[in-house]
C-alpha cells in the first residue's frame, strides 16, 4: 500500500508519543543504552531525527547515503552528518561481503566482487560470499561510496516492544489510525497495567524471537543438522509465567520439525516441557513410532479422560483403535454426531458453491464464521474489552492480549456474571446499541464490512437465550479453535430459519465442522449439511 505525502513532522510525532508513554509506564526498566539513546534523541536537531526514524522504519541495517530522498528532510547529508555527531549513525561501518553485495546495485557489486563474472547474478554473488568471515568498513571493500547505519537500532527495538508489547506492530500503526484504515476501543493505559514488570522479562522476550526467527530460518532452508542446537537454546532460557506460553509454542514447533527429521529423543524433551496441544498428541505419536503402544494408550488415555481443546479429542477418536489393534485388544466404537443431511443436483453455474446455494435455497446469506461471532462480539464486548491489568499495552489493539489464554474467563467474571442475569430483550437491545455506537472499531470477532444489523438481528432473533449462552460457552472454552467451524449459511424466512453447511463435489466436513453441527444438535438448533452433486439438469 502506497501512503500519501504526510506533514513533516508526522513520523516524528508519532515517535515523540511513544516515546513518552513508554518513559511513563516503563522508566524504571529502561537500561543504560536505552537512556542514552533517547539523551542523544532529545540533543539532537528535530530535522535529523525525521531522518533517523525514516531509516528505522525501512529495511537495513545500511543504506547509501546519496541515495536517501524524504521531502521533510530537505538536506539528507547535513541531517545524517548531525546524526553522526550524535553518535546515533555510523559512518563507513564494518560488514561482511555479502550484505554490501546486498545493499548495492548488481552491477556495482558485480565490479568489486566478480570482476571476471561480469553476468553473474545476486543470488549466486551472495552465496558465493556467504561464507566469508571478513568483516571490515565498507570503504575497505574498495567502495567510495558513504555507507551509512543506524546505531541505537536495539534501543529502538525495546521501545517499541515496551509501546506494543510485541514485535509485529511498528509506528506505520499510527499512520493507518490516522488514514482511518483502523479504528480501536478505548481502554486504560496506566502503568499499573503494564505488561513487563522486570527488565529479565523484556531480555527473555526479546530472546525469543530471536531464536523463533531463527527457527523460521531454518525452516526456510531446511537445514535440518541445525535444529539441535536451536532446541539446546530455546530449552536453556527460564522464561516468566507470562512468557511461558510463548516458550512452549516455540519448543511445540521445534519439536515437531525435530520429529519429522528423525530425532525422537529431541523431540519428546521439546514436547515434554509442556502440554500445550499438540504436545501430548506428538508424545503419544512418538511412543507409537518407537513400537511402545502400552506407553501410547496412556497418553491416548490421559488425552481422552481429559482433552484440552476439540483437536485432541478428534486425536483420540482418529488413533485410539490403531492402538487397541497393536496391543490385540478390542477396538472402540464412537456415536456418530446427530447431523441432518441433505442432498442437492445442480447444474453447474458460474461462481463457488456457496453462493449458488445461496440463489438455488433462496433466503440465504453466505457468512460462515462472521454471523454467529458478530452477535458473540457485540453481546460480550465488556467482556472482551474489560479493563483487566496487564492485556492492554498500546491504542491499537483490536483484542487483549490475553483473549486465547486458558484463564481469560476467569479473569473477567466481575464482566461475565451480569451479562448471564440479563434478559433477552436486553440483550437485543444491547447488540443494537453496540452496533450504533462501536460500528468500526476493532473488535476480532465483528467483521463490520461483511454484516448488516439486520442479519443480526436475524439471527439474534430465531435462536433462544438459552441456545447463544450454550454457543457461547462452548466458544469460550477455547475461543482460538473455536471460533472457526461454522456453517457456511443462515437462511431465514420469518419465525423460520436454518443454518447449512454447503459441501461441493468431493468435499466433506472438517473436524471443526462436525464440532460446531454437534453443538447445534445439542441445544436444538436447526442446521443441516448439503451435499451438492453437479447434473446436466437439476433436479433440487
């Protein structure tokens, strides 16, 4: 996306505000090397910093100096001079071969690095130096160019871990409130709820993503030999309570990488640190690898007597009788969900199956997931956007940071509680009100562009309350799986409706899927499937 020409001071404004939220909620953690950086911010010309922040901003860490163009920093080389002076540029700074290779122009790089290959190109250029451990001032490479490198690019990374409290969001957050492209709730910002409460905590984090970019690496390359080592890493850190998540994903994916590389040991440490799923599905697979099927059926055991989310008890029902069959006993029958099947022949016609379904049904809309979570967001938009400490650490959230943790009731019953006391008409009127007066704000489970308050309401209106409090318990008790699975169509028509999972040729119904037609049939909500078959005349 292109963004249009901004003030001058527009980037640097927005790095004035997080600067000055983070000082507020996290002075007292900020290190020695983050202090002096913003000493050196505030000392120098406002111009240069524009400057510095636009480097920031693009990819680096390098960048020729002549080449730098932004219209609010009418003089580029007296602004990084200043920032130079300052010591937050490094002029002429030492690299390897292959990063200049990468910074400049093939046939520049071509010249001082493949003089007798002059049509080589710079992937082979970059590979052929990749190896190469010379690191010396761009200058000694034979380049007259000036090279030119931020120096506080860590300093800058910590504020705005602190600011957002991940490493995903940047200040382009604050460009695309202002465009109007996102709109988000308003919450407490105070420091009493900030999430990082020791500086150990901010290091770990930052730690980890470094090693789960170094995973993604290696997962790129497929260089398999260095996963080992990547494991002994991730495995070695002692992470806070509220890292601990963040650590089992991590070991849960190295894992299992480790598993399909032939490394069962490895792989049963990683997963054993936790039973964060998949972690005791791969435990028991590995057991099933390795011919120990008695230690197999005490996982699938442990598992079925309590599964932690919908995919390990699809897990258990999927491998328990391959199981039971090793060790000769008898095999296991399960109740087949209460589904209502219908079949359809259509004439093939132009467009997805969906949205023939919805012409041939008639009274249909075709919204999956974003109908029944829209009433679900509005209905619990208190709950969702709580004022709970520690899940809120920036204006641009559009959930809490805690939303698919396993306490996230829990930690909002003073919100929940009411709410189940409400009566229905409340709670229609509710879901009005909160259309009319959130309508564009964030929220991760309306997605206002695809929804009309009509449909709503429409649907609102054929379930009873007793049904969208049985939804919505079983949405959460796992709102991340759980939040996907629902039938493709509503279709409605007065005091009657439906709702219809449409599956074309071939196709058939996902665990998740089969997870949210068996909820209907439990609390008595119309839903059937539709199989469609493509004939040369229909026959509906």
């Amino acid at each position: 996306m292109t963004l249009p020409r901004v003030p001058d001071n527009y980037y640097l404004d927005y790095f004035v505000r997080l600067i000055d939220l983070v000082k507020l909620r996290y002075g007292d953690l900020l290190c020695a090397a983050d202090r002096q950086f913003l000493q050196a911010i505030e000392q120098t010309d406002p111009v240069a910093v524009r400057l510095l922040i636009r480097l920031y901003l693009r990819k680096g860490p390098c960048f020729v100096s002549a080449k730098l163009r932004y219209h609010e920093v009418p003089d580029c080389a007296a602004a990084a001079a200043a920032l130079v002076a300052q010591g937050l540029i490094e002029a002429d700074p030492a690299v390897y071969a292959w990063q200049l290779i990468d910074l400049l122009p093939i046939a520049q790089s071509r010249q001082l690095f493949s003089p007798d290959d002059p049509r080589c190109r710079k992937t082979d250029l970059i590979t052929r130096w990749l190896a190469d451990e010379t690191l010396q001032p761009c200058s000694a490479w034979g380049l007259s160019e000036t090279i030119i490198q931020p120096t506080g690019a860590d300093s800058y990374r910590r504020l705005q871990l602190l600011y957002f409290g991940n490493e995903r969001q940047t200040l382009t957050e604050f460009v695309l409130e202002d465009l109007g492209l996102f709109q988000y709730e308003s919450y407490s910002l105070e420091r009493s709820n900030r999430l990082f409460q020791d500086a150990d905590d901010i290091t770990t984090t930052l730690a980890l993503s470094d090693l789960a970019d170094d995973f993604y690496r290696i997962c790129d390359a497929k260089d398999w030999s260095a996963l080992a080592d990547l494991a002994a890493q991730v495995l070695a850190l002692v992470p806070s309570e509220r890292l601990t998540r963040r650590w089992y994903r991590l070991l849960n994916r190295i894992g299992y990488r480790l598993e399909q590389a032939g490394d069962l040991d490895l792989a049963e440490t990683c997963f054993s640190t936790n039973a964060q799923p998949p972690a005791r599905e791969r435990l028991a697979r590995i057991a099933f690898k390795r011919g120990q099927y008695q230690d197999c059926l005490g996982q699938l055991q442990a598992i079925g007597s309590g599964p932690i989310c919908a995919e390990e008890s699809a897990f258990y029902r999927r491998f328990i009788n391959r199981v039971l069959g090793k060790l000769g006993q008898a095999k296991r029958t399960f109740p087949v969900p209460p589904l209502r099947v219908t079949r359809a022949h259509w004439v093939r016609g132009p467009g997805s199956v969906e949205e023939q379904a919805c012409e041939q049904l008639g009274d249909a809309v075709w919204l999956e997931n974003a109908l029944p979570l829209g009433v679900f967001g509005l209905l619990y938009w208190p709950v969702i956007f709580a004022d709970v400490p520690g899940v809120w650490q920036h204006p641009f959230q559009s959930a809490p940071t805690d939303l698919y943790d396993e306490d996230f009731c829990a930690q909002r019953q003073t919100w929940l509680a009411p709410l189940a006391t409400h009566t229905r008409a409340q709670w229609r009127n509710s879901l009005i009100e909160g259309w009319q007066t959130k309508y564009g704000l964030a929220n991760p489970f309306v997605h206002w562009s695809v929804l009309s308050l009509e449909v709503l309401l429409a649907c609102f209106d054929a379930l009873t309350q007793a049904q969208w409090l049985g939804l919505s318990e079983h949405l959460f008790t796992d709102l991340r799986r759980h939040r996907a699975g629902f039938p493709d169509l509503f279709q409605y028509h007065g005091d009657n409706y439906c709702f219809i999972e449409i599956k074309g040729p071939g196709d058939k119904l996902q665990d998740n899927q089969i997870n949210w037609l068996t909820q209907f049939a439990r609390l008595g909500i119309h839903a059937q499937v539709c199989y469609v078959r493509y004939d040369a005349q229909p026959t509906l």
